[in-house]
C-alpha cells in the first residue's frame, strides 16, 4: 500500500502579510499603551475611616508635609507629601499600616484593619493593580 507523497508547505506571500500585519498590530498597540505613560493625571490620597471618606488630597497640589489625625478606637498618624503617603504612628496591634511604608503609585493602599482605615493612592501613571 502506497502513500500519497505529503505537499511541500511552503510560505506564501500571504503568509508574509499576515505576520507583518500581526507584528503592526502588536507595535500599534504596544505604543497606543505605553508610550505615553503620563497622562497628566495626578495622584489623589483619599482616606476612608470605617466606610466613610475623610479627606482627598491632590498630592501634586501640597507645597510640604500635610498631616491627618484619626481618632477612634486606635489613634492614627497619616502624613501625606507630593511624593507619597505613610501612616507614621499608630498605637493599633500589629501595626501593619507601619510596616507598609510609603506608597507613591497610583493602585497602592495602607490598610489598618483593626480601626477600618483605609489609605488609597488614585490616578493613572502607575500599574492597574499593585500585589503585595
């Protein structure tokens, strides 16, 4: 029993079109994404205490050190600067909000669970989501 000799695959120039019009895509959409990573957006702080929004602050628009002070069941230190966000004191257990310290991308956040607070950084420029 003889077998049918298998066709020579060569690539045709349409094979050649494709990839390049592939390699355009992926290089339009490569630039279209980051080639332009500031988009003029500007970090905004904002702090929630138990669901509630206590303050949003433009972080571009300080001109020195801004301090917030939560009181509650456990008392707070945030210190917001045109670079970043920190809790610097808190009497909470564990003082997880300590050890985070400074967050300075857009997508970042100091959580203190035990006094519900919550400190995001919001804007473009930075990752979509920020791990660990």
């Amino acid at each position: 029993m003889k077998h049918a000799p298998l066709p020579k695959l060569r690539p045709t120039i349409w094979d050649g079109l494709v990839a390049a019009l592939v390699l355009v895509l992926a290089v339009g959409t490569a630039v279209l994404f980051y080639g332009n990573l500031d988009h003029g957006d500007q970090l905004t702080a904002v702090i929630t205490h138990r669901g509630e929004t206590v303050e949003n602050v433009v972080l571009a628009s300080l001109q020195e050190e801004k301090i917030i002070h939560i009181d509650g069941q456990y008392h707070l230190t945030i210190a917001l600067h045109p670079d970043g966000v920190q809790v610097t004191q808190s009497d909470c257990p564990g003082q997880d909000c300590l050890h985070t310290g400074t967050i300075r991308r857009g997508g970042q956040s100091i959580i203190c669970l035990p006094e519900q607070v919550v400190i995001r950084l919001e804007g473009s420029g930075g990752p979509d989501l920020v791990l660990g």
